[in-house]
C-alpha cells in the first residue's frame, strides 16, 4: 500500500516550510488539500506541480474513501498503489482543519500514515503569550451548538491549566464578550497573523481585550489564550460550595470512605484542620 503524508504548511511566512516538507510533497503521486486555489500558490512558489485532490470539510467523508483506494491501488484499473500527501490552507491538517476522519479511516483500512513536523498556530501562540505552557487544553473553535459550547465554558470556569481557542477576526468582539463573562480578571492573549508582518500578542484580561478590539477592528486570524484559575481561586469555590453544608451532610458526600480518610476530605474542601471536624462532629 501507499503511505499518508500529513505535510503542515506554513501559518503565515512562507519561509516556515521544513526541507523534508518540500521532498515529500515533491516526491508523492497526489497531493489532497484543502483549496486548490491557495494550495497552489504555496506549491507555485516551490515550483512543486503534482495532480491536486480537494479534500475540504463538506467531502471529507466520500473523498476519504477515494483516497484511501488510491492509497491501497485498487481506485483504477492498471494504476498501483499512491503515495498521497495532505495539506490544508495553513498549519497541521487534522487539527482545527480537515484530516481527522482520513486519518481514522486509513488506521481502520490498514493504510500507514506519517505526520511531518512543523508549524501549528496555537502551539506558536502559547509560546509567545507568556501564559502557562506546562498544562494547557485546546479547543479550536468554539461550538455553534448551544448546548455544546455552554459545556466548553462550564469547563472552562474552573480550567487549571491555559485554555486555547480559535477565532475569526468577524466573531471575535462577540467572543471576547461572552468569554469575559466566565474569566473574570484572568490574564488572557490575543495573537494574530502569526508569523506575518502584522504579527500582534495583546495581553489583558477578556474584558480588556473586548475594550481594545470595540474601538480597534479586529483584522487577520486570532488564537485567544485564558490562563487556568488560581490555586487560591479554586480554594475559595470550594469553600463557598460548603459554605451552607453543615459537616455531617458534608461528611455524607463520602460516606462510602473510611471515616478518618472522609474526614480528611472534609477538612480540604472546607479549608479547615482535621481536628475542627472531629471536634464539630463529636460534640
């Protein structure tokens, strides 16, 4: 069988295209991305010419079985097996862009694929924000369902680690507003047209953001950036959860633990010592 080539293009800089990027989309039979108008900008400028295959989220799920019979050689009489490469408009395909459900199903189909190292926009975000890179969560786009984005911003609330999301210059005052409602003064990024001679990182909290941007238009791609809540601000939401438990219905959240460990648990939660809830339970 043919091999997948996951190939990232460049965010922004044209330059930010790793050598064995460029060997491998000039050595495969096909190259499948996202639009054929921007894609072949980035080959012309490599002088790469190769038979181009739209792969875009509306066809991804008939095109991928396309690609996977020509990946296995059995798409044409007398053609073997292709080498296929995909790429999408900018950064790493299959994250926050088409390629996930190829993927799957090449692994299901028993197609090898490889992914090539390179450039990714949120990644390149974090770095630069200055924001805590040790844990983070990214998660693209925020839903259009409302059922599904409430989810996303439930979680959020109490993240402990950078949260990361994508979005569009047109929507992104209407974000930053409904984001500013769920961080609080939480410090915050704004970067845009990373990599590109307009390339900005706004620090701020998600209300400061949403005052900057109301009176400057938003212009280019943004990766927004939420640090994680305090060790202190996650104490005190504990607390004011307790606050109207007395200690015996809170003592009845962990009755399926032994009674020490369970008073233990209790004492974190609250804040206290171990030794107030003995004395408050035993008088």
């Amino acid at each position: 069988m043919g091999t997948l080539y996951l190939c990232p293009t460049p965010i922004g800089n044209l330059s930010d295209i790793t050598e064995r990027t460029l060997e491998t989309l000039r050595s495969v039979d096909a190259i499948a991305c996202e639009d054929t108008r921007t894609s072949g900008v980035l080959l012309a400028h490599y002088d790469i010419h190769k038979p181009l295959i739209s792969y875009h989220k509306y066809n991804e799920q008939e095109r991928s079985e396309e690609l996977i019979r020509r990946l296995q050689g059995s798409w044409e009489k007398d053609h073997g097996d292709e080498d296929i490469a995909l790429i999408t408009d900018a950064g790493m395909p299959a994250i926050s862009d088409p390629g996930q459900i190829l993927v799957k199903k090449c692994h299901e189909a028993g197609v090898k694929v490889t992914a090539l190292p390179g450039p990714c926009a949120f990644v390149t975000a974090l770095a630069v924000s200055g924001l805590d890179s040790r844990r983070f969560s990214f998660e693209g786009f925020l839903p259009t369902d409302k059922k599904e984005r409430e989810e996303v911003l439930e979680a959020l609330k109490n993240a402990q680690g950078t949260t990361i999301f994508y979005e569009a210059p047109h929507r992104l005052k209407e974000t930053l507003k409904l984001l500013s409602g769920v961080t609080g003064e939480r410090r915050a990024a704004a970067v845009r047209e990373l990599s590109k001679k307009f390339e900005e990182v706004r620090l701020g909290t998600m209300e400061e953001l949403g005052r900057y941007f109301s009176e400057n238009e938003p212009k280019g791609e943004f990766v927004l950036l939420i640090e994680g809540t305090s060790l202190k601000e996650r104490q005190e939401k504990a607390r004011a959860r307790f606050e109207d438990m007395t200690i015996e219905e809170h003592m009845a959240l962990y009755k399926d633990l032994p009674e020490k460990e369970a008073m233990k648990q209790v004492a974190k939660d609250r804040g206290i010592s171990k030794r107030d809830v003995y004395d408050i339970l035993k008088k």
